[in-house]
C-alpha cells in the first residue's frame, strides 16, 4: 500500500504560506520568581518570527462563546509552535491567540491553525 508523503505537503504549505501570508511574530510573555524586596516579578516578552495567513471565520461559526464577531483564523508556518495566551503581531495588530492546533497528520506539523481575537489597527485617513 502506498503511503502519504507529508514531508512533501509540509513544504508545500510553507511555500504557500510564504507566497500569500505575511510576516508575523508571535509574542511570548514570561513571568519570572516574584521579588519580595522589589515586590516585584521579572517580565520577559520573547519575540518568535512566524508566516501566517489570517482569515475571517464564516458567519456559521460565530456562536458567541466560543468564537465571537471579530475572531479570525490564522494558518502560521509549522517553524513556531504558538501556544494559548500567546500574542500575534500580524499586519500592524495584536491578537490573541485564544486556541491553537497543530494540523499534523501522522506525527508531522504541516502548519499552525490559531483562533485569534483582538482589534485590528485604526486606519488613520487625513481630512480633505
């Protein structure tokens, strides 16, 4: 029986990604110990560049508990593995990543598919 090859549709994710997403970056905050004499914890923000596409979800989908008017679907290049609480900094914007799943067919990521929420950025148009 002839088996699937994933490496191959790996790559051909990461070129499509490359070809019509963007670049992003997945911001990663970290508390450190908490400071007694500072009364005070160290926070690191790590910086993960990534290539995501960045979707609306279909009105179908929008139940407003689990996915609310606003949220979008982003498809993010297999390199990082965005978690929950993490950032997206996509296209001037930050959003949160809500959910995230790994889409890896047997065993190997193909690519990221993240929940997002968050305000795009304002447009700022100058008056006639």
């Amino acid at each position: 029986m002839p088996t699937f090859n994933y490496v191959t549709t790996a790559a051909t994710a990461a070129r499509l990604l490359k070809r019509f997403g963007a670049p992003a970056t997945i911001k990663r905050t970290t508390v450190g110990a908490y400071d007694p004499e500072t009364g005070t914890a160290p926070v690191t923000v790590t910086s993960l560049p990534t290539t995501a596409a960045v979707f609306a979800f279909d009105q179908k989908y929008i139940d407003g508990t689990l996915i609310l008017q606003g949220d979008q679907r982003a498809y993010m290049a297999p390199a990082q593995q965005p978690k929950q609480g993490d950032a997206l900094a996509w296209q001037g914007g930050d959003y949160t990543i809500v959910a995230v799943k790994p889409l890896a067919p047997a065993g190997l990521v193909v690519l990221h598919e993240a929940q997002i929420r968050g305000a795009p950025p304002q447009q700022v148009h100058d008056e006639p």
